[in-house]
C-alpha cells in the first residue's frame, strides 16, 4: 500500500532554510493533496500547506511569506521549504496525504514524522 | 481562519467507559469535519471523515456526530488502545485548522 516517508535534516540554525522531502512508495498520490503538518514539542497540530499532483499550492497565511512547497512527479517526491526559522519553528514535521470523498477532504494517510529542532 | 475548540481538553476515563467528546467550529462548516486519534510519538490516524463516516478499519465503537458548528466523538465502550490524543479537524476551507486536542487517560 501507498506509504509516506519525511526526510531532512533534524537540526539547523536559527535564520536558515529547514528542508524536508516526502518519499511516496507503494504507489502514487496522484488525485490527492500532498501536505505538511507540524506539531510543536508537547502542543497541537499546525496545518503548514498542500500541493495537487497538478502543481497547485495553498499555505497557510501565517507561514505564507516563508513556505514553499514543491512537486517531484518523477521521484514521487514532495517537498517543503520553510525560510527564516526561529526556535518557534521546532516542531515535529509531518507530511499526509489529504483525500477526497465528494466534496469532503481528510488525510488519511500519514508518515511518521521527523523532528526538526532549530537551534544554534 | 477558522478557530476549532474542543472539551474537555482532558480527561480520566475506565476501561468500558462510554466517551464524549465535542468540538465547536467558529463558523458554520456544514459536515466538513474530521476526528483523528494520536498515540505518543505516532502520527495522527484519520478515525472519521464527513462528520459521521467511518474510516476503514476503524473499530465500529468509534462513532461521530454533528453538523453546523457542533460535532461529537462518541467512544462507545473505552478499550485499553484507546487512551491516546483527540484532534478534531474543519476540511470546509484553507486554512485548515484543528481543535487543540482531548487528551483520554486512565482513570
């Protein structure tokens, strides 16, 4: 079956770019939303963004001045590039595919997450 | 955005025990909305979609509720695997946004 995998690296300084890739095995998320969810040390979930399998962006207006989020058809890959971190922006990155039913939208598949700890 | 809040934000429950938990929208979100349970160090797992449907593989003893701006989880008979972390979450615009999480522990 269709499974996610996060990779990246899991520490970076302060003012840097945090870059993560989202492997696709098993399958494609052709049809679907690629997206990036975080979660901070202890808190709740952060919707960051999704990307169609067209190439078709929406962010989060919060993150919206320092997120990227790309497509790779060819390595069934998805990306995110998050500019100008803080300590605010440690977090537990998650990238899940968001599904359609008729007009009802959910993730239902996840990967396991990848911890991201900006620090110098 | 739209703002989800949940309650309780925590609670203490015993193995059998028949569970409730809501989650208000800040504006109407028709059935737009999804409930996700999540273990200690595990991603979220999708429990419900459309309000009241069922994900595949779900045990039949979780069950959802609501429309408009009101919505209910029900855990109809608690078992040990379902201590664990409750996000609601509105898939009716962008931004999404979850509620802030139900933490269910063992009484």
């Amino acid at each position: 079956q269709v499974q996610l995998q996060e990779s990246g690296p899991g520490l970076i300084k302060p003012s840097e770019t945090l870059s993560l890739t989202c492997s696709v095995s098993g399958g494609s998320i052709s049809g679907s939303y690629g997206s990036w969810i975080r979660q901070p040390p202890g808190k709740g979930l952060e919707w960051i963004g999704y990307i169609y399998y067209s190439g078709n962006t929406n962010y989060n207006p919060s993150l919206k001045s320092r997120v990227t989020i790309s497509l790779d058809t060819s390595k069934k890959q998805f990306s995110l590039k998050l500019g100008s971190v803080t300590a605010a922006d440690t977090a537990v990155y998650y990238c899940a595919r968001e599904k359609g039913s008729g007009t009802y939208w959910f993730s239902d598949l996840w990967g396991r997450g990848t911890l991201v700890t900006v620090s110098s | 955005d739209i703002q989800m809040t949940q309650s309780p934000s925590s609670m203490s429950a015993s193995v059998g025990d028949r569970v409730t938990i809501t989650c208000r929208a800040s504006q109407g979100i028709a059935t737009h909305l999804n409930w996700y349970q999540q273990k200690p160090g595990k991603a979220p797992n999708l429990l419900i979609y459309a309000a009241s449907s069922l994900q595949g593989g779900v045990p039949s003893r979780f069950s959802g509720s609501g429309s408009g701006t009101d919505f209910t989880l029900t855990i109809s008979s608690l078992q040990p695997e379902d201590f664990a972390t409750y996000y609601c979450q509105q898939g009716y615009i962008i931004p999404r946004t979850f509620g802030q999480g139900t933490k269910v522990e063992i009484k």
